[in-house]
C-alpha cells in the first residue's frame, strides 16, 4: 500500500528544504541576485520621465521571473550529485508525489525570496505599499504557484538534457508570458490606486493558468522520468 | 513503472523495423509540383494581378503571408496532435511526424514573421506592433525554436521522443492562455493601429492569386514535412545499421 500522495509530496518537499536550510547557499545567492537586479533597474531608469509606479510592476515580475528560473535551476540539479535521482525513482513512492513535492520546495523558496524582494523593491523605489501589501503578496503567491509548476517540470528536463542550464529560461519564459502579464497587470491596478475588482480579469488569468498547468505538468511529469 | 522498461527494451527492434526501402528519395514528384505550382502563383501574383488601390503593391505580400500562415498552424497543429499520439502509442512514426512538422512549421513561421513587416511599414507605419495576433505568432515561434533545440540536445532517441512529445502538449495548452493575455491587454490599452481591414468581397481576380498561393504553400508544406519525414527514416536506419556494426 502506498503512502498518500500529499504526504510523500510533503516528505519529498522537507527533504529539499532540509537540504537547502541547512547549506543556505543557494536562497542567499538568488536573493542576492533579486535585490542587485532591483538595484541594476535604477541605473535604467529616467527618474525625470517614468514615475516609479509605473515602473515598479515591471521591475518586480522580471526579477521575480529571472530569480525564479535561478531557483528553479537547482531543483533537479541536487539530485544529480551521486545519482541520488535514481534513488528516489526506486522508492516506492507516485511519480506525481516526487514532482509535486519538488514543486513545494521550489514555491517556498519562491515565496520566500519574494517575501523579502517585494519590501525591498517599495522602499528602494519610495512605494506607498501600505494596506495593499497583503493583496500583492497575495498576486506574487498566485504567481509563483504557476511559474513553480512550469519550473518544475522543465527543470526535471533541462537536467537531463546537454544544455542544461541553457534550456530552462529557453523552455521557461514563454510559458510564463500569461504570469508575468496577470501578476504585473494585477500589481499595477494596485500600486495606481485603482479598486481591486479592476485587477479582477488578471487575476482570473493567473489562477486559470495555476489550475491547468499544475494539474498538466503533474500528469505530465511521470513521462519525464522513465528509465 | 515495468510498462517502460518493457517500451524501451522494444526499441532497438523497433528501428530494425524500419525496413531499408523505407529510405526513399527525398524530394520526389510531389516536391516538384509544389515547387512549379508556388512559381506559378508567384509569376501570377506579381505579372497578371491588379493593383490594390489603397494599398499598393504592399498589398501583393498578403498572398504570400497569409498562405504561409496558414502552413504554419498545419504544421503546428500536427506536432500537437502527434505529441499526443506518441505519448498514447509510444509509436516512433508519430515522433518523427512530429519533428518533421516542427521544423517546416518553423520555416513558415518565419516567413510569416518576415513577410508581415515588411507590409506593415508601409500600410500601418511600423514594422511591428504587440498585437493580439502578432505576438501570437512571435511566440509561436519562440516556442517552435525552443521545441527544436530542446530535441537537438538529447541524444537518447525514447527521451527525446517522450520530453519533446510533453512540450508539445503543454505548448498547446499555452497558446489560448497567450492569446487571453494579449486579448486583455488589447482591450485595457487600445491599440493606436487599425487591424488590417477584412475585405467582405474580394475582386476575383485577386481572389484567385490567393487561392492558388494557398493551393502552392499548402503543397509546398506538405512536401517539405514529406522530405524531412523522409530524411529522419533515412537517419534512424543509419543510425540503427550503426549500433548493430557496433554489436558485433
């Protein structure tokens, strides 16, 4: 009898995390990368001809976008190092467990450079965040959900592939078109002032994309990993 | 799973069964029809149809551009529904079907990419804008390139088949969510450019240019994948005659 599917999910997940809480080099080193990007903006940016509201949605979903695919990037990549991917593949555990699993793990990781970025970007740029936050952490989850799910299959390819770490943001970046654009539609009604129904359809959108890529690249993902 | 050691153990006798008159020219008949056909509706477009009065002689691309188009969505359509087809029959036929269609796919994407500014700067004064439709079709081709190269870097042939097979079904599931997303943004920020107008009545003349450019591109596509079908047979039984010289 097989364990439930979320419990190994979370199983699989704790183990990555276990992983990285421990040698931590990876969350500093993204983090790093998000906030210099963050900083890089400002150096492309008339200050005299774009207001920093205007700026700062496009400034936040490409950072999230690129540091999300730096993430992304390790998930399979810890499982090379003594083929420890083949000792996954032979416990008795769902092909579907190991992939949502990993997922978790990369959406913490996601979430939590997020976390500390969003704060980070409204006081570099002078945002008046304030009782918005909640929302727009809120948008960057829904976000993240599917980035992580492309990302995460992708990865589990791009592994295996000659190309590696070419690969990814090649596969990655179109599929993550209809995030970038709901996510940063959404944020920008917000930071505007605008009422929230109006970021209503961008939100539709990214949800819609959650829903049917996470459950595509679940089923997707056994077929990726046969040996 | 034992149901894929089973499929890949299956494998080397599966390219045995490509038997060797299987490797036939590549470009036979139907190429050179394509090809006199394409040269006719050319020679036609150019010498024996009228002047569009608004547009000019930019006008002449569309016969050209919307044709190509068109071959393009085929040969998209039929990696698709070949990806789901290898996926569900594991059959190697429906793989290289599949990557046959993605690189003639890709060909006509280009033109279509090339065609399009180069009527677009003269009729709407730029060479490009981000509307629903073009930016449909530039991504299109990125994933297209990005389909190509993620089956260039893998040398197992079942990996290969099987990871290019998954990227195509999510790809297609991609598209509607690209096209929303443009659609949206369309509809919130309007675009200052009038989409190209539709024509209710086309003079006939004109409209037979057209139909023949389709008739031509539309051959033209379908011999191509034919030839490049035909070169992968050609390169598995290399490949296989390879492995079995290795053997002994």
């Amino acid at each position: 009898v097989r364990p439930p599917l979320l419990a190994t999910a979370w199983l699989i997940a704790r183990k990555d995390l276990a992983i990285e809480f421990r040698t931590r080099t990876a969350f500093f080193a993204v983090l790093v990368f998000a906030v210099l990007g963050v900083a890089i903006f400002y150096f492309a940016w008339d200050v005299t001809a774009v207001s920093a509201l205007d700026l700062a949605p496009g400034v936040l979903w490409v950072i999230f976008t690129f540091s999300g695919l730096l993430s992304l990037q390790r998930s399979f990549g810890v499982e090379q190092a003594d083929r420890a991917m083949d000792g996954l593949l032979v416990s008795p555990i769902d092909r579907e467990a190991i992939f949502l699993g990993k997922a978790l793990a990369n959406l913490v990781f996601v979430a939590g450079i997020q976390a500390i970025t969003i704060p980070a970007v409204a006081l570099l740029y002078n945002l008046p965040l304030g009782a918005t936050l909640p929302i727009l952490f809120g948008i960057a989850l829904l976000a993240a959900v599917g980035l992580v799910a492309v990302g995460t299959l992708f990865s589990a390819m791009a592994a295996n592939t000659r190309l590696a770490e070419l690969l990814l943001p090649m596969l990655s970046l179109p599929f993550f078109v209809p995030v970038v654009y709901g996510a940063a539609q959404a944020t920008a009604t917000l930071l505007a002032g605008r009422p929230p129904a109006e970021a209503w359809p961008a939100l539709k959108l990214l949800i819609a994309f959650d829903v049917v890529f996470l459950t595509a690249c679940t089923f997707a993902f056994p077929f990726t990993i046969e040996e | 799973m034992s149901t894929a050691t089973v499929e890949n153990s299956s494998h080397p006798r599966e390219s045995a069964r490509v038997r060797a008159d299987d490797a036939r020219p590549l470009f036979g008949w139907l190429f050179a029809v394509a090809v006199i056909c394409m040269v006719a509706a050319y020679i036609r477009a150019i010498y024996f149809t009228p002047i569009e009065a608004l547009q000019g002689a930019a006008q002449k691309i569309y016969y050209l551009h919307v044709p190509a188009a068109l071959s393009a969505y085929l040969s998209l359509s039929i990696v698709a529904v070949m990806s789901i087809v290898y996926l569900w029959l594991r059959d190697e036929r429906a793989d290289r079907l599949a990557e046959s269609a993605g690189e003639v796919g890709l060909i006509f994407l280009t033109a279509v990419l090339t065609t399009g500014p180069l009527w677009g700067k003269p009729i709407w004064g730029t060479w490009w804008t981000w509307d629903a439709r073009l930016t449909l079709t530039l991504f299109l081709w990125f994933l297209t390139a990005g389909y190509l190269v993620l089956r260039g870097a893998i040398d197992d042939r079942s990996m290969r088949a099987r990871y290019s097979a998954v990227l195509g079904i999510l790809a297609a599931l991609l598209i509607p969510f690209i096209h929303l997303s443009v659609y949206l943004f369309r509809t919130l920020h309007p675009m200052p450019i009038v989409l190209k107008p539709d024509r209710p009545s086309m003079p006939n003349d004109m409209l037979f240019t057209f139909l023949s450019f389709f008739g031509a591109c539309t051959l033209l596509c379908i011999s191509l994948i034919r030839a490049r079908y035909r070169y992968g047979v050609a390169r598995d039984l290399l490949r296989a005659a390879e492995s079995e010289g290795e053997g002994i």
